[in-house]
C-alpha cells in the first residue's frame, strides 16, 4: 500500500523557487488560455497536500499553481522566528510566481494563509486578480477569550484545551496530544475521521521546534516583527470573497466578517462548518471558488436547454467500476427498462473497466467520462497478496470520489436529465446528500450490500470508524429522504446480513427492510439447461472426456497472486482429477502475458460472454466477488471461492448470501498455499453433487420496474 495515496492529477511541471536560501517546492497544473489560480500554503503543519481535493477540478477549469510553504512538506526548513514572518510568505509567493511564469492570479488562502494573501494584494496590486480567503486567521483585535488565556511563550500549569496550543507542550513531549486535539478541533463536524487522520499524519511531517518557530514568527515572538493586517486591508483593491464556518472553533467567524469589511468583499457563512471547509465540504467551496475566479476572469457558458415534452426521455447511468458485475447487471436492467420507456435514451459516464462491457454493447459513453479518476488503479496501489483492506481503500479514495462527483454535477449542469441511476455510484451518492440542493433530477440508487463492516483484527479502531460511517449514512437518510427517489437492493431481504451497524446502532437487516425496495437478484441471463449446456461445451471445444476448470478473479486487477496460487496447483489437479483443462480468465486488468504457462491451461484477458464459460464448467475457482459467485450458483456449478483478506463485503456480505444459497466452498487465502492442498480441494469439489437454492431469473425486470416509475 502506498503511504500516500496517488494524487489524482499529476502536475505537468514540479520544481523549486529558491530566495534567500530557501527553496520552495511548487507544482503546476497548466490549462493554456485560462487564469491562474494560486492555492497559498497555510500553517506549516499540512503542506499543499491539504488542496488534494481542490486541484483537480480547478485545474481542470484554470491553471493551477500550489507550494509547500517554508517550514513544511518539501521546502526549506529555515530556523528561528524571523524566517517565518508574514513578509517572508508572501515574498516567497512572489517567487514561486515568477519561478513559475505566472505573471497574476487568482490567490485562494485558508487560515494563516490568508494574511500572507492580503500582504501580496496590498504591496504587489499588479500581480493578484483576486483574493479567496477561507477562515482567515488574520490578527485583528477581536476577543476569542477561551484562547487568549494562554499565551503561546510562557508555561502553564495545566495542559487542557488551548493550554496545549503552547511551545513548551510541544517541545516537552506534548506534541501528539496537541496535533489530535487541534484537529479534531478544526473539524468540529461530525463524521470528520478521514479529515483528521490526514491532518495528524502530514502534521508528523514537521518537527516540533520548526512549527515552534512558525508559530512565534506570525505572533511576533523572538523579535519577529508583524505587519498589522488591519492597515494592509484599505489598500487590497482587487475583488475579494470571504469564506468561514459559523462553527469555526480556531479563528471565529467574526474574523471572515471583519475580513469582508474591511476590504469590501463579500462574505459567505457556512452554517455549522469548522475551519477546514475545502477538506470538509470540498463541493461547496469548489464551487465557490469557481464562480468567483469566473466572475473575476468572466467566459461564456454554452447551454443547451430543451422542453421536457419536446425531447425524449433520458437517464444517466453510473456503474461502479470496482469489478465488472455492476456492468453486467446494469446492462440487463438497462435493457428492460427501454422495453418499459421506448424511446429512452440513457448515457453512460463510465469508466475502465465498465467502458470494456458497455462499449461492445454498443452503449453511448459520455465524453465527460474521459474526466474521471479511474478508481480501480487506485484499488490495486492499497492491494496487497490476494489483500484489499476495502473499507481503508474506500476511505483513502476521498480525493477521487470528490474528483467524480464534480464531473458529475458538471454533466447536469449543461445537460438535462429526468432520472440518473446510481449502482453503487458512491461519490454521487454521499455528496448529493451533503449538497442536496444540487439535485436536479429523480435520483435511483442501487447497491447489493448494506453496512460497512469491521474486520476481526481491526481492532477498536476498525469498529469505531464503520459505526462512524454507518451512522452517517443513517442520519443522512433520515433528514434528507428526498434526496433518493428510489432506494434498490440487488436481492432479497434474507440475503441481507443480521448484524448491528455498530453499538449501539440499528440492525443492517431491519433497517435495510424500512429503507429499500428490494428487486432480487440480477443476472442478466437464462440459466441453460442440460441440453443446452453440451451444446455450450462443444462449442467452446471440450471434448466429451475432458473436464473443464474455469478461475477467474473479475475485473478490479487485484487478483494476480490467486491466479499464480492455481497454476502452481495444475499438475496436482491434473493427476487427481484425469482429463482435467484449465481455462484462466485474468481481466481486462491483468496481463495475460504476465502469467507462467502450461500445457492444458488456456489464458484469456476479457471474455464477454464469461456467463456461458461458468456455465459450461465441471469446476471453478474464483474470488469471493458476488457476481461471478450467484452466477455459478444460478448455473448451479461447483465452485471454491477464495475471498480477499481484510475485504469486509467478500467475507461477511457474499459469504452470508452464498451461504443462504447452499453454494460454493469458501477456503482461505492460506489453506490454498500449498499446492497440493487446492489440488485436493478441487478434486472433491469437481464430483460434488449441487443443491443450490435457485436464483430468480426476473430480477432485472423488477428492478426496471421500480426505475421506470421515475421517468
């Protein structure tokens, strides 16, 4: 697993500006023809990282330029207070910018940031087009007593609340207890686990003493000497927009108001929000932001809307891309619902490897799509040997889901939809609810799981976190039910897991129960009978003597090392089970070229029509995916399914539905080590007799059937 996660959009161009002996690492996103807009460093205790999910629309609207401030991510750490004035940050801006060609720009600050903004507006008027300043932490005279208490230099003989924000704390072995108290502090929301983690895991990034002498540079300590940014106001003249959280517990917002007054800019208050508003509400601010440098640098908007009654229907479909059976089946529900709406026209906004199902048949792919961040590339960086911690892979996937969901909400801003489907489509999903305003159609989801679950060695931690998660989607759907117009589950009731959210919290079953419709399951195919199953076999070659192994490992790429495992075990399986052939089915994400080969095992990449291989195998060995699981067990075929470690809907969810079923035999990982031991097992499995519960053959039309009420 990569420590940190890929961004995701790489900088066409990296360096460093160098003054006065410090070098300043920048990053620049170029988008030739449009403004620049450059994202200030804040406090030295995050470095630019912390605009991760900022820079990938704004790059995408304008040229983006970010740097690590002294004293933290790959810059200089230069000593002592008088390096970290207000004057030194906004004189390394300017050479960033000029290191970078960037003759103006739209500056976007939060926090300490801010002032060292309003330094560069006032002295070097010519070079700032504007000015975005989120919870501004400048020093005007306003009373936050709680805080003024305690001065940052002297010692105090307690160490509770702001007492911690203090030099001997830090330096004296209380730097830990003062980065998890301010963080949680400046993501008072709840449901902020994921922003503080990576808040406390960049703060450990800089020493205690560099973030000391940070601190008493911008206070005026050890004979630094501040700027009052009260007289630097009246001479900022570009357009200013002041951003703060009403629940801003480290710079109140009377501060943003201050801010607005005095420069003439206009104020939005964020009612309940902390003070990390663009890691916290990302959609809003990344709009905000928008609209502004829009407004500063106006362009010309092509729309082109049409009467409802003029047009024919249309929908928008998102399929999760974390395997290929969400595609399967949402082709199938697809399918019936054009016999229920004819004339409806449905776009896909897809990606790799949903694109390699949809485009052969023949479906229309949005262009839009060509802006997503791919999920699944970033699915197989946290995977290790046949191992996804998933619910950790969901959480580190913020910056992408952040990226999706706005090119989402770009597609219906200049396109109109009646009905957009969500299969398990999360970054739709959660930020529609966090933005609810932002719903401008019926809105369907559909999911074949409910309820993140905590692995067994997760510890206090693991359950803390998915009742955390779980409990937020719960009050989401209490206060904003309108937000969904459908709610599907891809099963029955039963195939639903009986355990608790968490302590204290409903049951998943119940609750699922009161909140969703459910379609059964959803194949998308005719289970073929005896008959037709020989006739599948020959026509896909085997012979009458032989039998025919199937494994694949679906479409997510993270399932090498479970393919290498079963062609270590070939031979062995081959001398117990007489006329055994193989046929490895790797993905359009692996190599199949990648893979040591065999006499008797037949590699392919993608197969299409894998439905009808499954059906006409003796014996499968698969991962524990649930698609390819209920379609083995709808064509009532013996299979070992080996599911991933530490992936929580492969070893609670599927496993309780297949066990519902009657179907598979699930080994772990490490009891297919050996090769002999996985010979064994399939050799038994092969001359098993099945007597699977049979899975319903109408799900999609059923699903269908509760989408087209929406249209």
């Amino acid at each position: 697993m990569r420590t940190e996660p890929r961004p995701v959009r790489e900088a066409d161009r990296t360096g460093f500006a160098e003054r006065a002996g410090v070098r300043l690492a920048f990053a620049v996103y170029e988008n030739p023809g449009r403004p620049t807009v450059l994202l200030m460093p804040t406090w030295s205790i995050v470095p630019s990282r912390f605009w991760k999910v900022q820079v990938p629309y704004l790059a995408r609207h304008f040229r983006v330029v970010t740097f690590d401030g002294r004293g933290s991510g790959e810059s200089s750490r230069p000593t002592g207070a008088a390096s970290y004035v207000d004057s030194e940050y906004a004189a390394d801006a300017i050479a960033v910018m000029d290191a970078t060609s960037t003759d103006r720009a739209v500056l976007v600050s939060l926090s300490c940031g801010v002032t060292w903004s309003v330094h560069l507006a006032a002295d070097h008027p010519g070079r700032v087009d504007g000015l975005v300043a989120i919870g501004p932490a400048c020093g005007f005279q306003l009373s936050q007593p709680d805080r003024e208490q305690y001065r940052w230099d002297e010692r105090h003989e307690t160490t509770e609340g702001w007492a911690k924000y203090n030099r001997h704390h830090w330096l004296e072995g209380g730097y830990d207890d003062f980065v998890e108290w301010f963080f949680a502090k400046m993501f008072s929301e709840p449901h902020s686990t994921k922003q503080i983690e990576d808040a406390v895991r960049w703060a450990h990034e800089i020493e205690p003493a560099t973030l000391a002498d940070t601190t008493a540079g911008r206070l005026g300590c050890d004979g630094a000497v501040c700027v009052s940014v009260e007289e630097l106001c009246p001479r900022v003249r570009c357009p200013v927009l002041v951003i703060h959280g009403t629940d801003d517990r480290i710079r109140r917002h009377a501060i943003g108001e201050r801010l607005a007054e005095l420069t003439g800019g206009s104020l939005v208050l964020l009612d309940g929000a902390g003070h990390g508003v663009p890691a916290r509400d990302p959609v809003l601010v990344n709009l905000l932001i928008k609209d502004f440098v829009d407004r500063v640098h106006p362009v010309v908007r092509h729309t082109r809307p049409a009467r409802a009654l003029s047009r024919p229907p249309r929908a928008l479909y998102l399929s999760s891309p974390i395997g290929l059976g969400h595609a399967r089946r949402d082709l199938a529900i697809a399918s019936e619902l054009r016999k229920l709406r004819p004339g409806l026209e449905i776009d896909w906004l897809a990606q790799h490897p949903v694109t390699e199902v949809l485009g052969p048949a023949g479906e229309r792919i949005h262009p839009a799509s060509a802006w997503l961040a791919n999920e699944s590339s970033h699915v197989e960086d946290d995977a290790g040997e046949h191992d996804l911690h998933v619910f950790e892979t969901f959480r580190r996937l913020d910056a992408v889901l952040v990226n999706n969901f706005m090119v989402f909400n770009e597609v219906l801003d200049v396109e109109q939809y009646d009905l957009v489907i969500g299969d398990e489509a999360w970054d739709v999903d959660y930020f529609l609810h966090e933005n609810p305003r932002l719903k401008r159609s019926a809105f369907a989801w559909l999911t074949d799981f409910v309820g993140w679950l905590p692995m067994p060695d997760g510890g206090a931690r693991e359950q803390r976190l998915t009742a955390d998660y779980n409990l937020e989607m719960i009050e989401q759907r209490a206060r904003l039910r309108r937000v969904r117009d459908r709610s599907v589950f891809v099963g029955n009731p039963d195939d639903v897991v009986s355990l608790p959210f968490g302590e204290g919290l409903p049951a998943i079953r119940e609750w699922t129960e009161q909140n969703f419709d459910f379609s059964g399951y959803v194949t998308g195919f005719e289970p073929p009978d005896e008959s037709e199953r020989e006739t599948l076999r020959r026509k896909i070659g085997v012979r009458p003597d032989e039998r025919l192994c199937v494994v694949t490992v679906g479409g997510s790429g993270v399932g090498e090392s479970l393919l290498r495992r079963m062609l270590d075990a070939v031979p062995a399986a081959r001398r117990l089970v007489p006329g055994l052939r193989f046929l490895v089915v790797t993905g359009p994400r692996i190599d199949p070229a990648s893979l040591p080969r065999h006499p008797e095992v037949s590699v392919h990449g993608y197969l299409p029509d894998l439905h009808r291989h499954l059906a006409a195998c003796d014996l499968a060995v698969v991962q524990g995916g649930l698609t390819t699981c209920m379609e083995l067990t709808a064509n009532r075929r013996p299979f070992i399914f080996v599911p991933l470690r530490h992936h929580f809907e492969q070893n609670f969810h599927v496993r309780h539905r297949l066990a519902r079923y009657g179907a598979g035999r699930c080994m772990t990982y490490d009891e297919v080590v050996e090769p002999e031991a996985l010979a064994a097992a399939m050799a038994e499995e092969i001359h098993r007799e099945v007597g699977y519960r049979p899975v319903e053959t109408d799900g999609a039309s059923r699903a269908a059937a509760l989408l087209a009420d929406l249209l």
